[in-house]
C-alpha cells in the first residue's frame, strides 16, 4: 500500500468517527483539522527507530 493510500485510509478512519461523534455537518467543518490529524498519525507511524533503542517505559 503506497503512503497516500495510507494517509487517505487514516483520514477516513478519522472521519467516520467524527461523523459517528459529531454528525455529518460538524465533520465537514472539522475537515482541515481532521487531515492535519491524519498526517500527523501518518508521520508517527512512519518514522523510524533505530533496532538498539529501547523503548521508554515510564511507569
């Protein structure tokens, strides 16, 4: 799957759930947040860690 499919795939998810939470007419409105939202999950997913760290538990 190519990155902009997986952008697009998180910024449906995200959307639903705003339809589903809010209503049709609010997600519209929620539009550019919502894809801002979306390519920062994008980004997250994406980035990269190096194998020898470990990760941080904070407990």
């Amino acid at each position: 799957m190519s990155q902009s499919n997986d952008l697009e795939r998180i910024y449906q998810e995200l959307r639903r759930r705003a339809v589903a939470q809010f209503g049709e007419d609010r997600a519209v409105e929620l539009e550019s947040y919502l894809r801002t939202a979306a390519e920062q999950v994008h980004a997250v997913e994406g980035a990269e860690v190096h194998p020898d760290l470990e990760p941080l538990n904070q407990e």
